[in-house]
C-alpha cells in the first residue's frame, strides 16, 4: 500500500493538533439551493479538512459523450477525475480560506497555514494501479481513498439526498446508489463515516466551527479495508 502523507501527520501533532477530516462536496450540490450554505460551512471548520469536490455538471458531460464517442470506460475514467479538478477550481474560488491542493505535500502546507486545501485528484489519481479505471469509482471512493493516504480519522460525503439514516450500512447506501460500488473496499479501517444531506446544512455552520461534523454516522462493515 502506498505510504501515508507524513507531512500532514507531522504538521498535525505540531501548531494544529485538531481533527482530522476528509470532506466530499457532493457534485450534485453544484447547482443545489445549499451550494453556498455549505462553503460558508465548511469555510468556518475548527477540523483540518480537506475537501474532496465531486464531479458534478462536468462529470455528467463525460457520461453524456461517452455513448455518442464511443471512448473506453478507461478514457472516461480519466475525464471524470479532470472533471473533479474543475468543480475544485470552481469550489477553491468560492472562499478566500480555500486553495486548491493537488498533492500531499500541497495538502500539507494549506494546512498548515490555516488554510482550506481543496484537492485537485488528477496529479495523484491519473494512472495510479491502486485505483480502478471504473464508472465504479466516483468520487465517494476517491474521498475514501484520500483519507486513507492522509491518515484521516473520518470521512464526510455531503450529498444532495436525504435516502439515508444511521439505520444504514455501507452494503445497503451502495444497492440504493447513495454511495458507489466501490467504497466499502477503499474505506480505511476503522475511521468514522458520516453521510450529510441537504438538511443538514442549516446547521452544518454551527458544528463545524465547534470542531464537529454535520450529518448521521453510518456503521461500516467488518470487511471494510484500507484499500492504500
């Protein structure tokens, strides 16, 4: 498995020994009426997140050409991954706390700083063996990925749906397609899971800036692995 981000672990037992959290920003909340509500959110954490941007209206362009083209699920892939990079740059914009952040060492110094990294996955996603080329991936288990790579302690998708409950299981969330195929694999051990939906932004402000995060907990399964 690939070796953790250890400048991100030192700066943590350093100056900012906070929290630390992977946050996924749903591309569907890209045209959502919470859009703003949750960059305002995320921009007043008192928790060393990253955020993971999702694909969003870019993704869904891929999807759309795909048939039509006639591109390989591996060329796909590799645009849906370049589709996050642009709805980063979009997200990276919204804040003047958030940077874009394309590698560990990128990650590491944002936060350091006090910022907000927002990750740009191409730079270490694109032709990375440990990471099927697969509409199976999205990123959900690119966010999971991330968290393992950091040494994360939980992980946050933000969604556009309420399907969901503290009743769920990674195995039921991924037959209702809440989350993708592939994210009970690419999930670390033991790290906390929380799913938040649109109802959850109206007081996602107030527990973020008191080192909490919004949403219910979800139990993950016992094969659930740190996929590197």
């Amino acid at each position: 498995a690939p070796r953790r981000c250890g400048r991100l672990r030192a700066a943590r037992k350093g100056r900012r020994p906070m929290k630390l959290a992977v946050v996924k920003l749903g591309g569907s909340t890209a045209f959502g009426t919470h859009l703003h509500e949750w960059i305002d959110a995320l921009a007043a954490a008192r928790l060393a997140i990253t955020i993971v941007p999702g694909g969003g209206p870019f993704a869904d362009q891929v999807r759309k050409a795909q048939k039509p083209i006639g591109f390989s699920d591996s060329a796909a892939h590799a645009m849906a991954i370049l589709a996050m990079d642009q709805f980063g740059h979009a997200l990276a914009d919204l804040s003047a706390r958030f940077v874009p952040a394309r590698t560990c060492a990128e990650i590491a110094e944002a936060s350091a700083a006090g910022r907000i990294p927002v990750w740009l996955p191409s730079a270490m996603t694109l032709g990375n063996r440990a990471i099927p080329e697969s509409w199976d991936i999205t990123s959900d288990s690119l966010a999971a990925w991330l968290a393992g790579r950091l040494g994360g302690e939980a992980l946050l998708l933000v969604k556009e749906t309420a399907n969901f409950s503290a009743e769920d299981d990674l195995d039921s969330l991924a037959r209702r397609g809440v989350v993708d195929a592939c994210l009970s694999a690419m999930l670390p051990a033991g790290i906390d899971f929380h799913l938040a939906g649109p109802e959850d932004a109206a007081t996602a402000r107030a527990l973020l800036a008191a080192g909490k995060l919004p949403g219910v907990r979800i139990g993950t399964p016992v094969l659930a692995r740190n996929a590197g």
